[in-house]
C-alpha cells in the first residue's frame, strides 16, 4: 500500500513538496490499534499523520475537515459509515487518514493517537487475478477447503469470495473470536469460510483448531503478521515477493504467483504417494509371500530352495522392473481426494495377498518334486530354477494388477515404460537359465512341460489377485 501511494504522490507531482516535511518520529503499526503514525514538522508546525483501518481511527476523530470548515465528526457519521461500506461491498481496500497538530518534541507514542481530525479514506483496487477462480475451482475438484484469514474487513473479504466463486458459510469477525472458548473456536475453524478482522495471534489459533480438527493444514501469506500461521501449519506456502520473515517460516516458496502452481502441486503429490503406495504394496505383499514359502520350503528338503545370489538377482530385476514406477499412469479417483498414510491398510494388505503368492510357490515346489522329481540334492539346480521363474514371474506381473482398483489394461492402463520394463525383465528373467550366467548363479534349463504349466499357474495366479482385489476393496470396504 505505500509502495502504491508513493507511485501516485510522484506521478502528481509531490515529490518536490514533501523535501518541506520533516521526520520528527514513528508510532509504528501494531495489530492491536491496526494504525501507525508519523509526526513531521511542516515550517513553524508540527504535525501528527494517522492512517490506519477506519474502524480503529475513526472512533479517534474529533472533528473532520470541510475545506476551511471544520465539523464534528458526528455530524457526517452516516456519510462516513455509507462510503465505507460502498467501497467495502465493491472490494476495495480502505485506509482512514487523520492527523491532528502538535508539541514538537523527541518522541510521540499512541497516547497522542486523540482527537484527530478526519480527513479522509484511501481507497485501493486490488483484484484478484483473472484467472485465480481457475485454480481456486481445480482445489475444490481435489479436496481441498479454502478459507480467508484476513485483516480486511468482512465485506471486503465477501467481495473477493464472490468474484473467486468461493461459496460463503459463515463469517466469523476477529471481535467474536477474542469471545470464543477453546471449543468453539474448533467448531467456527471448521464451518467458516471468512475470519475477518483478525490478529496473527487468531490466524494462529485458527491452524492451531483446524489441525486439533484432524484437518493436513496448508496456509499461504507473504506478510510478517502470516509468519507464526505459516510456521505452525502443517505445509507453509509463501511466494518470492514476500518478505524474509515470510519466506523463512514457509516450507515452500513459489518463483510465480499463480494459485494454478499449487493447485497442480497438490495433483503430483498425490500421484508421487499413489506409485509410492503401490511399490510398497507389492513389495510387502510379495516378500511377505516368499520369505514364508522359503521357511516351509526348507523344514523338508535337504537342500535350500533359492540360492543367496538367486534371490539376491532376483530382488536386483525386480528393482530394476519398478525404476519407471514413478512415471506410471494414477487413477483420477485416487487424486481426487486427499490420502493418508495408513501402517494399518498396508498391513491387512499384506495379510490378505500374501498367501496368494505362497500357495503357488507351493503349487510350484510340488510340481517341480512330484512331476520333475527335483528331491535330491542333484537335482537341486532344476528346483530353483523352476521357483525361481515362477516366483519371478508373478512378482513382477502382479505390479499390473495391484496398480489398479480399476481393471488392468481394461479400465486403467500402466504407463507405457512402466509396461515396457516391466516385460523386457519378465523375458530376461525367462531365458536366464538357458545362459552361461545362469549356469553361473546355479541355474539350469527347464523342460518344456514347465513353461506350459507355469503359463497356466501364472494366468490364474493373475486372475485370483484380481477376484481378491475386488473382494478386499469392496465387500471388505477399504
């Protein structure tokens, strides 16, 4: 605001008059008298200059100037009221400018901030960008609540929501706060699109509520009273133009001042937590399966069902198969609303698909004993390397289903290198054993019997993780 009215004193030619003034002293600005004054000597007089929000200054006016008239501040008191709230309801930011003469002296404080004379508003335009109600529309297709904390006056604040199309549910002036228990308090947090009116020390309290509401807290500002909100909230926003204070209390600071950034920062990282989740998904689900069959494997064969440097391989492919994970395709469900990390969901996950892997790495140790008659310790070599195909196989193919809620390839498609790694892995890890690697890590060639019934194995494997999804997310209700 002084930035603006400095442009229009030098654009009208006051620069030259103001080397007439000079600066006695400040009274600087505090959130309680939500004003801040200067005393300068103008020739033989010494004058105190008051601007601040007209309702604080205004109950400190005596009189108000007409010219050469000077009238008591009563008798315009309607006019006054009705300009304000003209300006206000139009979404115009309003500073009251009085002063009053003097003693000159060393220091002034707000005890001579009495019996001013009114001379008038400062009135600024200050609109929303025209875009704005873009970004504000993609927040709300994401979850995400929006509410003013504002030092701006009500009518002001609903000006602004209405031309951001921001629906208003109550208002809640910095006045009714300060009456407030602890409770309602959290009761106003959470129903209130506007606090009005308010101290720092209420922005505060007002994060402080809405995360005592169970509520992931993000608040944007750019100014030193925004600093304990932006510090205590659970994600502090600021831009590049505010000042340090700001900048060093937020947790992220935005190079451009577009809501649209954000808006489009809260879709990626919700899309980076969903390939998160699934990797992990996979991977406890997976292992859980795995680690448990290796155990029963080895209380009833003399030899051990995977070599170290077998697994070891096989978890470096399956590694390898996830790189391009990060890039896959989310579901538009899954970024439409705001998730939390659940230790509980992974492990009930876990439990449940777990043993789908374990039954068919049981399925595949009695094929490989029974049918190829892998029970000596010569024979080992053809065990693990029937297991570990299999195991290979329906660890790195399950990625496709567990993807998704959705139906695989069907309804939800993987990202295209995703799909790409995924199966160029799948065939390295199918003709390892024909290779002179995979003689060296202890492999050997598997009948053709085995590829048909591992086709087979595989395909239904796929199919029942796919009729247990739809079981566990839907009659399971997770």
């Amino acid at each position: 605001m002084d930035v603006a009215i400095w442009e229009h004193g030098v654009a009208n030619g006051l620069k030259e008059k103001l080397k007439s003034y000079t600066l006695l002293d400040e009274v600087p600005f505090d959130y309680q008298r939500r004003m801040m004054s200067v005393a300068v000597k103008y020739g033989q007089e010494s004058i105190l200059i008051t601007k601040g929000a007209p309702e604080s200054l205004l109950p400190r006016c005596k009189t108000v100037d007409f010219g050469e008239e000077s009238r008591p501040i009563e008798s315009v008191q309607h006019l006054v009221e009705e300009r304000l709230e003209e300006h206000s309801k139009a979404g115009e930011r309003i500073l009251a400018l009085a002063y009053r003469r003097v003693d000159e002296r060393k220091s002034y404080s707000s005890k001579d901030e009495v019996d001013l004379v009114f001379l008038g508003f400062l009135v600024f335009a200050d609109p929303p960008k025209a875009d704005a109600h873009q970004a504000l529309d993609k927040l709300k297709e994401l979850g995400v609540d929006v509410k003013i904390l504002t030092g701006d006056n009500e009518l002001v604040a609903a000006k602004i929501c209405e031309e951001l199309r921001v629906p208003v549910y109550r208002v809640v002036k910095g006045s009714d706060l300060t009456e407030m228990s602890l409770t309602e308090v959290r009761a106003a947090a959470e129903e209130a699109t506007i606090f009005a009116r308010i101290t720092p020390e209420q922005k505060l309290d007002i994060i402080k509520a809405l995360k005592a509401n169970k509520h992931v807290v993000g608040f944007m500002g750019d100014g030193v009273n925004d600093a304990p909100a932006l510090f205590e909230s659970d994600v502090g926003i600021s831009v590049d133009s505010a000042v340090d204070v700001a900048k060093d209390a937020a947790d992220i600071v935005l190079l451009d001042k577009d809501l649209l950034v954000l808006a489009n920062g809260i879709a990626e990282g919700r899309k980076v937590y969903g390939n998160v989740t699934k990797y992990i998904l996979m991977g406890t689900s997976s292992n859980f399966g795995n680690m448990f069959s290796a155990a029963a494997a080895s209380l009833f064969l003399n030899f051990l069902p995977m070599l170290p440097m077998q697994i070891l391989f096989m978890n470096v492919f399956y590694d390898v198969a996830n790189m391009t994970l990060p890039s896959d395709n989310v579901d538009e469900e899954f970024t439409s609303l705001p998730k939390r990390w659940d230790i509980g969901f992974v492990r009930k996950f876990t439990l449940f698909f777990g043993p789908f892997s374990s039954v068919y790495d049981f399925l595949t140790f009695g094929i490989m004993l029974f049918i190829f008659n892998a029970f000596t310790f010569a024979r080992a070599p053809l065990f693990q390397s029937g297991w570990f195909v299999e195991s290979f196989w329906t660890e790195v193919l399950v990625i496709f289903v567990i993807r998704t809620r959705r139906i695989p390839f069907v309804t939800s498609r993987p990202g295209k290198w995703l799909t790409i790694l995924t199966l160029s892995c799948v065939a390295i890890g199918t003709i390892l054993p024909f290779t002179f690697l995979g003689r060296f890590l202890g492999f050997t060639a598997l009948p053709p019997e085995y590829w048909v019934l591992l086709v087979l194995m595989v395909a239904t494997y796929l199919l029942l993780v796919e009729a247990g999804k739809v079981f566990f997310y839907k009659v399971c209700r997770f």
